[in-house]
C-alpha cells in the first residue's frame, strides 16, 4: 500500500513537471525515452571503457553513465521549466499592462487575455492562447487561473492572478491593480538587476579562484611531490622513508591527480551553485556554470601539471 502510494505520488510529481515544462506529453512516454538515452549512454561508455581502457571495469563505468543520463534528463526537465519562469516573468509587467488596456477598452477579463496573447511575449503568449482556445465555452476565470497556474510554474505570476481573480470577485478597480502589480514587478526587477551588478566582482574572484587558482596550487604539488620522488631515488633513499620522515604516508602521483579531479569537481559544482543562487536565486541554474567551469579548471589543471609547472621549476632549477 504504502509502496502504491508512492508510486502515484511520484507519477503525480513528474506529471506536475512535465506539465510545468510546457510539453505535451503523458510521463510514461517521458520514462520511456529517458529509459532509452541512459540506455545508450551507457552501452557506449561501456564500449568506450573496454576499447580505451579496461575490459574489467565496462560494467561499472555503464552503470555510472545509466544513472548520470537519468539524473541529466531530470535536470533538463527543472531548467526547462526554470527558463520557462524566467521568461513569463520577464514579460509579465507588459502583458499585465496590455491586459488592462484591453479592460480599460471595454473587453471581458477572458477575452482580454485572449487578446493580449501577443507572438512578442513568447512562453506565456502561446499558454494563454492554448488555454483560452480550450476554454472557449468557460466563463469562469477561475478555471483558467487555475489552468494557467498548472502550465507555469511561477509564484510572482500566480500573486499576480490572485490579485486580478480577488479584483473581479470584489468589483474593485482591475485595471488599477493591474497596472500597480506591473510597476512593482518592474521595481522588483530593477533591484534584482542592480544586486547582480553589485555581486559581479564576488563572482568574478570566485571563478579566478576555481579555474585559475586552484589547479595550479594543486598541479604545483604534484610536480613537488614527483621532484622530492625522484630526489630521494637518486639518493638511493626510499620515497616511502623520505615522506614517512616529515609524517606524509606514501602516495602515488596517480592516486593525488584523481583526488585533484575530484577536489575540482566538488568546488566548481560549490561555485557554481554559489554564482547560481546570487544571479537567479534558483540551484538548478547552476547546471549551465558547472559544466563549462569544471571544463576549465581541468583543462587549466593538466596544462599547469604538463607544462607551465614543470617550465617553472625547469627555470628555477
């Protein structure tokens, strides 16, 4: 029972985001084509693994990919919807004000909506469209709020519905808190906007930082490291007795490049959570930094190990 429940639950849930996501489709088609794409990534990792690497190890790096194309489908779908928000509420204050120009003009709440759905106003013009068609017979507003609210996940804009439906049931003036509800999202983008600009020089240190700073520290260790190796070779004195008298275990250079990589996985995934949250105030934006940050900071990371390090100690040595 209990694992029934949870079940409709969770189709409940991804039925709510598909619907939020603007796509029309049913969630076990969803399942289904998630379902495939790991499927593939993950027989081709697993391919890739034998052909490049180690036969031993195909299952393990399948199953890995299985589950990051399932977890990169669920993000796809939040930034899907995130993006959708952005762009209703980046348009919201001109539509809140053609919609009252309409009323003002004389046309019903439904039809000035239906009127205000302008191709300029993209995400929220097409919705507003595809709802008021298939509302054609409804004369109820509260229907298609709350159809609205189903289809855009945004709770500046369903504030706004509930002050435009509050308005029409109490008979107060609706073209006045339209164009108020307007002038306030505006004033609250605009201090949206100058907090950005004021955190840019934050974020800005925070990305030197990421992709400069740290894989050269990290990859200057790892020469020092491989140096005080080949030291005490030549000195015939054991690298295990070298670290063991300052108190370092013995260590690979194999081993402190793969926790290096996992050190710069987790802090451009920190920073780019971090840039998210001041820029959007949302955590799933951060997908769109963490990629292209972690691509640098390895890039960066290999070549200061490579070459730049190397061509330094070559110079002081």
């Amino acid at each position: 029972m209990n694992h029934a429940s949870m079940a409709d639950r969770l189709y409940e849930s991804l039925e709510e985001k598909i619907s939020y996501a603007g796509m029309h489709m049913d969630p076990e088609d969803w399942l289904k084509k998630s379902i495939i794409y790991s499927i593939a990534a993950s027989v081709l990792s697993a391919a890739a693994t034998i052909i490049f690497y180690e036969a031993s190890l195909a299952v393990a790096a399948g199953m890995f990919m299985f589950a990051i194309a399932l977890i990169a489908r669920y993000l796809f779908l939040e930034m899907r919807i995130e993006n959708r928000r952005k762009e209703v509420e980046k348009v919201l204050p001109d539509l809140l004000r053609v919609v009252a120009a309409n009323i003002s003009a004389g046309l019903t709440p439904i039809v000035a909506l239906r009127t205000a759905a302008r191709p300029e106003f993209g995400v929220i013009s097409k919705e507003l469209k595809y709802i008021t068609t298939r509302s054609m017979s409804i004369e109820s507003m509260d229907e298609i709020v709350t159809e609205i609210q189903r289809r855009i996940k945004s709770d500046l804009l369903s504030r706004v519905l509930m002050v435009f439906t509050t308005s029409l049931r109490s008979g107060g003036d609706v073209i006045r808190s339209l164009e108020h509800s307007a002038d306030d999202i505006q004033r609250i983008y605009e201090m949206h906007n100058s907090l950005v600009a004021r955190t840019s020089m934050y974020s800005t240190f925070v990305i030197f930082g990421i992709i400069i700073t740290m894989p050269f520290l990290l990859a200057v260790s790892i020469n020092v490291m491989e140096l005080m190796a080949k030291i005490s070779t030549s000195q015939h004195i054991s690298y295990a007795n070298a670290y063991m008298s300052i108190g370092f275990p013995e260590l690979s250079s194999d081993y402190v490049v793969l926790v290096s990589a996992l050190v710069l996985l987790g802090s451009s995934l920190s920073a780019s959570v971090l840039m998210s949250v001041i820029r959007t105030g949302n955590r799933i934006e951060g997908v769109r930094y963490f990629i292209p940050m972690l691509a640098a900071s390895l890039i960066v990371f290999y070549i200061s190990k490579s070459i730049i390090v190397p061509f330094i100690i070559g110079i002081l040595g």
